[in-house]
C-alpha cells in the first residue's frame, strides 16, 4: 500500500476528494498546493497506518520509515534543506488530521528536528540568535507537553520565574541569552520529570510525534468527543509532517487565523486575528492579544493595534487574492491558517469553517445569491438541529443590565444560571436540574462536557479562536470569551471584577451577542428571525414533499407554530387541556363519581370548556387540518398526589379525604404506561369520549360559521390494538357526528382515526385501515413497547447503552431505524395495501429530529409533526430529505 503522500510546489499526490485517506488537513493541504497557492512543502501518513497501528498491536507497516524517508528526502530536495543535518537542518510542524476536525488529540508540534547543534546552524542560516532559541524553547515545551507527557505548566511556571526576576513582561522581550538559560532549565525539567533526557535525535524526534498523533486517537478526550459526535474510531487519523515557517523571525513575521467570512454573523469580509512574530499556538492560547487583520475591523473593535492590512500591507494583499480564490474553489466559507516569514505569505491549513447558525443561513443564502451554489445546494448547507441557536432567546433591550465584565462576543444567544468553576460541577448541577455557567481562565478539550451541561460559557483568556469560544459556536450556547478584568479563584469559589465578587452558585447572564457578563437573571426576548431565514425556509418548502404539523393544545403553542410555518396540527393532546383552570375541577369530579349518571353530571360541566378551546383553536388554525386525540393518559395523573392537595381537592369536590385516597389507591397501576388508558378509557367509559366527540363537532360548527372555513377535524384514538376497540369508538364517535348535525343542521365533514403506538397495532395495521381513515405513528409508545424500555425511566441505564455502542443513539431521540422503524415501514405498506392513499404521519417526538425525519421521508408519510419550536427545523431536514 501507499502510506504517504507528499505535496508542495504547486503539486501533490492527493487532493480534495481523499478525505477519507487523507484526514481534512492532508487533503486541504494536497489541495491548496495543486492549485498554486505557497504551502509549505511536506507530506501526509495516511490513515491507513493508524488503522494498521491498532490492528497490529500499535506497531507501524515494515516498509512505512522507507516511505517516510523518501518524503522527508523530496521535502529536502524542495526546501534545500536536509532533516537531521547539522549545518543546514531542514525542521518540521507534527500535525494530527482525522476526516473531521476533532479537538481532544494531540495537535500540534512545530520546530521538530531543533537540537543543540542545529539551533546553532538556524541562527546562522537566518541571522538571528533569538529566534532560533525561541524556536527551540517552543519546541521543548511542546514535544514535552504532548509526546513526553511533561505538562505545559511546568516551563510556564520556570518562565514565569524568570520574567519575574529579570523584571520582563512580554515573552518577545526575552533575548536570545534569555532563552538559552531557559532552554537548560526546561531540558533540566525533562531529566528530572523523566529520569532521562530530552531526545536530541531529530529522527528519534519525528517517530515519537507521529506515535504520540496515532496514540491520541484513543485517548479518553478523543473518544469521548467521537462519541458525542458520532464518529466511528474505525476512521483513524493521519499525520502531516511539514516543512516549518517561521512566524516568530522577527517584526516582518507573524502567524494567524482567518476565516473569509465572519462565522458569527455570516458578513462577507475578511475576518480574522494574527500576531506579529509568535507562532501559531500564541494566537490560540490567548497569551498576547491578537490584531485585526483588516482595517475596518480593527476600526469597529476599536483597537490601537494596527491591522494586518496597514504593517503587512504585501501580505494582506496576497491573503485577500487567496481568500478569494479559495471560496470560489471550495464554494463555501474557509477557515484559514496561515503564517509570514520575512514578508511572505503561507497558507497552512484551508477548511470549510465553522459558524454560527445565524452565519450559516447568511452564507448559504448569499453564495446562492452571488451564483457560487444553486438554492437547493444553500437548502443543504444549514443544519436543521443548528437552527435552534437561532429561536434562542436574547436579552431585552429595555431590561437593566448590570454589568460585572466584558468580554468577546464569541458565541451569539444568551443564558442565565449559576456560577460553576469545573466542568464537573457544571454536569452535576445539570443532574439535579439546575443551569449554570461555566466560569473558567480558559477551556480545553477535557471541558466538553461540563461545557454541554452549561447554558453559557464565560472564560477570562482567549479570543474569538480560542477552543471555549470555537466550542461554544459549534454547539450553539452563548459564550463570552476572554473577559479579561475579571479574575477568577477557582478554589476559593469566587470570582471578582469591579470589585464586585460573586460566589459560587450565584446567578450571572451571558450575552454572548455583546461579550457582556451581568450580575443577576435579566430578561429575555423570544428571537427575530431575519430575512435570510425566511428566503431559506422559502427555498426549502419548495423542495420538501413531505408536510410538516405541530403538537399543540394550547393557543399560544397553535400561534406560536403557524408562525413558524405549521400546515397544521398533527397531535392535540387533549389531556393537556384537562390541567387548564376550572377544568381540572370538573374532571376530578367526574373520576370521583360513582355511576355513569354521576360522571355525565361531571362531563356536562366539562362539555362547553373543551367545545371552547376547540374554537379558539380552529380559528388560529384557519381551515389548516387539526388531528385532536381522545383522552390519553391514565386517570390517576389527575388526581392530586400529596396530602395538602387531597385535603385542598377534597374540600373543593365536597368529598371526603378518605373517598379520594380510596379512589386513588384503586386507581393505582404498577404500570401505568402498560394500563388504563388509551382507547382503553374509551371502552370503559364510553361517555368520555362521546363529550370529546360532541365537543369538536359543535366546536366546528362554531368555528366553521365564525371563520367561514369549514373544519375537517381529524378525530385520533390513541393506544388502539385492534381494530374491534377502533369500532367500538368509531361508532360513538359516527352516532355523535348524527347527533350534533341534527341539532345544528350543519353536517361536518370530519375522519376518525388511529395512533399506531403499539406492536400489534402495527402488524394488524391492515386490518386497522379498514376502520382509521388515517395513521399517526406515536413512536414514543411505540418505542417503549417495541424495546420493553420505559419511556420514562431510561435515563438510568440508556447512557450506558449508547456509549458502548449498544444503541448508536438514543432511541427515544432518533428513531430506531432496524426495529421501530421496521414497524413503521410494515404498518405503512399495509395500511396502504387496505386503503389506498390513507394519510400517514408521525408525531412522536421523533417528529422534530432531522435523522428520525428522514426516514419518514424513506418510508413516504405525508406529514411530520412536531413542537412548534422544530418547526423551521423539521421543514429544513425535510426539505434536506427529499433532495
Ligand atoms: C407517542 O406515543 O408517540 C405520542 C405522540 O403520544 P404520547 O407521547 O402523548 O404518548
Ligand atoms: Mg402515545
């Protein structure tokens, strides 16, 4: 096999299309020197080798260090540089690159092939003695930090010392003797740490990088990080090994990150930060305080620092002409690295770059715009779980803001919670129901997990690329990073800033839109959507075939999804209804009465509440088809649970405390889920439903005469098993229909049918199309029942299962594909072998999960339905389906 494969001088072995082999950044790289652009020269050990390391008990293919040496030989020969020689040392960047970019393995070495006598030979070669021991004192902490296991902290600490007693401030104040006392202690730290001493064999050195790369793909960060994302460890990563330049040679030098459009926003301008003679890992690591690249931005940030475009003039012209060329070619935003040395510019690293959803549907909509990529293609270039960034809330204008700190605005959105200093407090706060913020000097990769239980981040180091900052993006919190006057004692559980100091546990707000930090809860406003949202959406229902509806009971839910874009509701749960009010009175009554003479007393009082709400609803919904559900739940959920409620609902029902605990004790289930509800409820109290029924009807009549539409009510018998029990309720149902018509001499128009939520449902779903004139799949009961897992139990023990790959995810998430969806598939096909285009639909909680949705659209439902804040989210994966 080929293991490596080399690139630079406007050629390559690789290129874009081999990802898979290749890793992002090795591709990318392969890429950029095809078309030109200056790379570095170097080369890429293919995935393939990380694959062969893990099968073959971590041990390299026999002919791998030929191949690598070979490469290392062409870099040679295109630098005129020789790896491992004395006089002129040819050095190398160690750099891991999976097919996803994955924070949590081991990222980067720079300087490699630096020893005592080649950093000799690199001050001769570039006249300078500082730079060369700055280069090697890098090296040292690095290749320590990430192959030898000897933390940073350890020469941070030695530096500190030393700036300290010198009276230095800044690391570029240090001179080349400054560095050379430096470079003996940090080689004395590794000889102590590790009772031996710091390799000095360049060759040595490149095997120990490339081992510590493929070492990191399963370390515990980054199989957590692919377990949360989903990628299989099966993929491995590759190793880029790459000629070095150097950013720190001086004030003609600098390194930085930029991407071609602004990632939060989504404006197209060139956005970005560099640092005049550092190396890439000072721009990250938030030490110095970056500079704007472009005028303009340095203008609106306010900064003295100049920008790239007014010291480097040359350089920024050239990174303007490749920043154009490169979103031409790749037709999507990039996320660039690049370094100067001496002027000239180098292109490391191209990407399509992470943003924000707000910047997403910017992007999208304005490459289509400027002819880039087609309306459909801009459909797919959103993630629809993305958007719910953008229906998150922001802070009230009018509300009084406090302000204890500001800091970057990294991460749109804002959250309120408490003050957590780990991420460990971050997640068992989360546990116990509670939302915090997670304070922190800055995060690393070990922090994604407190980071997800988090509603916002704050940290008081890094800027706009920071890790907290490109986290918090990619997982749509707010995140106001680098809020630099705030000084935070983990320890002591506090943190201070105006001297102000706030204790664990006590309520800040983010605005991570602002970059503010604010003392206290503040008030919040249901997002905006802007114009770009609307112009994809649009392009998205032209597109998508299936119909999506919401789950909604309640007025402000039914407003809430038409605006949004419902085309109907799919599940109204009446039972929610039942909780409103008076309501919950009547119907207490009616489970307390004795006969069914006592219980239609009860259900009379209950009758013009429900015809009520069926009104208001049928007039928000404006003709737009309405699914309303009979009674669901068992009965005992409406009885009250402790003493003082019984002793309150006892004195309001005019009964004894002793007859409600009887009632509720016979109505006690030991699985209530697997009980008395359901159609069940319907067959046993036939009057239920017969007020259900007489409700809608007289409630579109109503509606129907007041709006001037006529209502088609699609009336939905939950928990059905047979089509005998669908009947029996079809049939009050039908002579309830008679009834009211001949009251009202209106005659509605309206479909009785079922929810499919259970297995025997799903197999006799034949035989039930000869009854239900139209299907719901109510995948949360039918997952429950199909898996024997409690639908509200699971938490304890599914975490478990999905990490160890038991169930590739939540099922009660994503819809179970080869079991649930099975079931899906067989009821649909014989439902529809029975009745020709009956209506199909889901409205489980799957109905809003992009993965779950596009199944639906394999299996051909007609609608999804889902909460109304999925709405726009389920349009756009639906959209994404169907193309
Ligand atoms: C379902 O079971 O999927 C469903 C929508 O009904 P509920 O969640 O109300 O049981
Ligand atoms: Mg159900």
């Amino acid at each position: 096999a080929k293991w490596v494969y080399t690139f630079g001088d406007g050629r390559a072995e690789g290129e874009a299309g081999m990802k898979n082999l290749l890793g992002g950044k090795g591709a990318n790289l392969a890429e950029m020197s095809n078309l030109g652009l200056p790379v570095p020269p170097g080369f890429t050990i293919t995935t393939e080798v990380c694959t062969y390391f893990y099968e073959n008990g971590q041990s390299y293919p026999p002919d791998l260090a030929a191949a690598v040496d070979a490469a290392l030989a062409h870099v040679g020969g295109l630098t005129a540089k020789t790896f491992g020689d004395e006089a002129n040392p040819l050095l190398v960047s160690v750099r891991s690159g999976a097919r996803a970019s994955m924070p949590g393995m081991m990222d980067t070495v720079l300087n490699l092939g630096l020893n005592d006598v080649t950093v000799e030979a690199v001050a001769r070669a570039a006249g300078d003695e500082r730079f060369a021991w700055d280069s090697y004192r890098r090296f040292i902490t690095m290749y320590s930090d990430v192959v030898l296991g000897v933390g940073h902290h350890h020469f941070e600490e030695a530096l500190e010392l030393y700036k300290e007693r010198k009276g230095l401030d800044l690391d570029t104040d240090l001179t080349a003797d400054d560095w050379k006392v430096l470079v003996k202690t940090y080689k004395e730290i590794v000889q102590k740490e590790l009772g031996k001493p710091f390799p000095q064999d360049p060759s040595e050195q490149l095997w120990g990088a490339i081992g510590a790369v493929f070492g990191s793909w399963m370390n515990a960060r980054a199989n957590k990080y692919r377990e949360l994302h989903g990628i299989p460890s099966s993929w491995g990563t590759a190793v880029n090994v790459q000629s070095m330049v150097f950013g720190n040679m001086g004030d003609t030098s600098a390194t930085g990150v930029a991407f071609t459009r602004n990632p939060s926003t989504g404006e197209r301008a060139l956005y970005g930060e560099f640092l005049i003679n550092a190396q890439g890992e000072d721009v990250v690591a938030g030490i110095r305080t970056p500079q704007d690249i472009t005028e303009a931005a340095r203008i609106a940030s306010g900064s003295t620092k100049p920008s790239l475009e007014k010291v480097m003039p040359e350089a920024y012209a050239e990174l303007v002409r490749i920043y154009g060329l490169l979103e031409k070619h790749y037709r999507d935003m990039q996320d660039l690295e690049f370094t100067i040395e001496n002027g000239k510019l180098w292109m490391l690293q191209t990407r399509n770059g992470k943003r924000t959803a707000k910047a997403a549907l910017r992007i999208a909509v304005e490459l289509a715009a400027e002819g880039l990529i087609s309306e459909e293609e801009a459909v797919t270039r959103v993630e629809p779980a993305a958007l719910d960034q953008l229906l998150h809330p922001t802070i009230d204008p009018k509300a009084e803001r406090k302000v204890l700190a500001t800091g970057l605005p990294a991460s749109p959105g804002a959250a309120s919670g408490e003050i957590v200093f780990t991420s460990e407090e971050a997640e068992e706060a989360r546990k116990a129901g509670r939302k915090v913020i997670l304070v922190r000097v800055e995060t690393s990769p070990e922090d994604i997990h407190g980071m997800h239980a988090a509603e916002g981040i704050l940290t008081t180091r890094g800027g706009m690329t920071s890790h907290a900052a490109v986290v918090a993006r990619g997982m749509g919190k707010p995140c106001v990073s680098g809020a630099g006057s705030l000084r935070v004692d983990a320890a002591g559980g506090s943190l201070t800033a105006a001297g102000v100091t706030l204790k664990r546990g006590e309520i800040i707000t983010v605005d991570g839109g602002t970059g503010q930090v604010l003392i206290g809860k503040v008030k919040m406003l249901e997002p905006e959507l802007s114009g770009e949202f609307g112009t994809l959406m649009g392009w998205a229902d032209k597109v998508r075939r299936m119909k999506v509806r919401a789950n909604a009971e309640t007025p402000l839910d039914a407003k809430t999804a038409r605006t949004f874009g419902a085309e109907g509701i799919g599940l109204c749960r009446t039972e929610h209804m039942f909780f409103n009010g008076e309501r919950i009175l009547a119907v207490r009554e009616m489970i307390l009465a004795d006969d069914e003479a006592g219980r239609r007393a009860a259900l009379a009082k209950l009758l013009p509440m429900q015809r009520a709400d069926f009104v208001e609803l049928f007039t928000i919904m404006q003709g737009l088809p309405l699914t309303i559900r009979l009674l669901d739940p068992p009965l005992h959920e409406f009885l009250p649970r402790t003493d003082e409620e019984v002793a309150e609902v006892a004195a309001s029902t005019g009964t004894s405390v002793a007859k409600l605990n009887a009632r509720a004790h016979e109505l006690h289930e030991f699985n209530p889920m697997l009980g008395f509800r359901g159609v069940r409820l319907a067959v046993a109290f036939p009057e239920i439903a017969e007020m259900q029924a007489r409700a809608i009807f007289e409630a579109a009549v109503e509606a129907g005469k007041a709006t001037g539409q006529p209502v088609t009510p699609e009336i939905m018998v939950p928990l059905v098993m047979t089509k005998a029990e669908l009947d029996l309720t079809k049939e009050r149902i039908d002579a309830m229909a008679k009834a009211v018509a001949g009251e009202t001499g209106v005659t509605i128009a309206y479909q009785v049918g079922t929810m499919i939520e259970l297995p025997r449902a799903a197999i006799k779903a034949g035989e039930i199309a000869g009854t239900a004139e139209f299907f719901s799949f109510g995948t949360n009961d039918l997952t429950q029942t199909t898996l024997g897992i409690s639908r509200d139990d699971a938490g304890s023990f599914l975490g478990s299962y999905t990490a160890k790959g038991i169930l590739p995810a939540d099922p009660f998430v994503t819809i179970d594909v080869e079991g649930v969806g099975e079931l899906v598939k067989l009821a649909a096909e014989r439902g529809r072998a029975e009745r020709p285009g009956i209506k199909l639909g889901i409205c489980g909680e799957h109905g809003g999960d992009p993965a779950s949705i596009a199944f639906c659209e394999t299996v051909g439902l007609d609608y999804v339905s889902c909460s109304p804040y999925r709405v726009p989210i389920a349009r756009l994966a639906a959209a994404q389906a169907a193309l």
